[in-house]
C-alpha cells in the first residue's frame, strides 16, 4: 500500500465513522430531516425488493437513522483499515445517497444564504462520493477483474492459437517421416528379394 493510500482512507472515513457512531447513539436529531426522504423512499424500496429484503426495512425513521449510522461505521472502519475497503467505499457511498437528499435538501430552501450554505455542502458531499467511488474501484494497481477477465480470454486464444500451428507442425512432421520410412521400408524389402 502506498502512503498516500494509506494517509487518505482514514482522512476519507473519519467523518462517517463518528457522524454514525453520533447517529446510533441519538438518531432524534436527524429524524425530522429524515423522516420525508424515509416516507418517499421506503415503500418504493419495499416494492421494488425481493419480499425477504423488503419485511426486514425498519419502519420507524429513528431505526432508519440508526440503520444508516451503523452502515457508516461499519464501512468507515473496513475503509480505513484497508480489511474490505472497496466495499466500505462502496457502503459508504450508497449511505451517502439518504444522508444528503435528507439533510441538504437546498432547493427546499426559501432562504438565499441558508440556500446557498446547503448547496455548498451538497456539493460538499458529491465530491466525497466522487472519492468513495474512486476507492471503490481502486485495486492498489493490480489488474482489475475485467481486465484479468479480457486478458486471461485473450491468453487463451492465444495459446491455443500456438498450439494449433504446433500440433499442424508435428503432424507434418509425423506423417513426413512417415512416408520417408515407408519408402525406405520399400527399398529395403526390395533390395531383399532374389533377382529374377
């Protein structure tokens, strides 16, 4: 791992870490923010989800908020210690989506300054997903499984490219020898039989 990897998933995972460790401890805070974003979305997430997925939503917003600050912990801490950090980023990113329609909802605002202030941190937030996914794709510079996947497929035809031509060889090469020993076994039965 190189420093700046190893400096910038703990600098990028601190903030989920303690704003969802503040979340579980007391959601009430967020409840009214959240509670809009949870009536819109939950029973669309309800319908759209296979039905073992969608009875295990909590219905209450408070269990939401909660649900949502553990999923902020939980993918800060594997971000962070680098034991699972593309699918930290990627539980983080997807717990980022609720967090910012609820809690910087700007064209909601009436207020220019209190409109612009929560732009800001919209905007804030984007950039933060735009660096979790980064993380989420980020294979430390080994290949990535689509490129092995191409590459392995390309090496396989390639080998096998290589051993047609060389099987083709050999079987020229056999059936050249073949024919070369036949006619000497012709010339030596030949040379055997007595003169007429």
């Amino acid at each position: 791992m190189t420093v700046v990897r190893a400096l910038a998933r703990p600098l990028l995972s601190a903030i989920f870490v303690v704003q969802g460790a503040k979340a579980l401890r007391d959601p009430e805070p967020h409840v009214a923010k959240a509670q809009p974003v949870a009536d819109r979305f939950v029973p669309l997430i309800q319908r759209v989800a296979p039905p073992q997925v969608g009875e295990r939503i909590p219905e209450s917003t408070a269990n939401l908020v909660r649900l949502n600050g553990a999923a902020q912990v939980l993918g800060g801490l594997a971000l962070a210690s680098g034991k699972g950090r593309r699918l930290g980023a990627v539980l983080l990113a997807s717990s980022l989506v609720p967090t910012t329609l609820a809690g910087h909802s700007f064209w909601q605002e009436t207020d220019k300054s209190a409109k612009a202030a929560q732009k800001i941190q919209f905007l804030k937030n984007l950039g933060i997903m735009g660096g979790l996914l980064l993380a989420a794709v980020d294979t430390e510079g080994k290949p990535g499984v689509a490129w092995r996947t191409t590459h392995g497929a390309k090496a396989v035809k390639r080998e096998t490219k290589r051993s047609a031509k060389l099987a083709k060889r050999e079987t020229k090469q056999f059936a050249r020898t073949a024919k070369r020993e036949a006619r000497l076994a012709a010339h030596a039965a030949k040379a055997e039989l007595p003169f007429r």
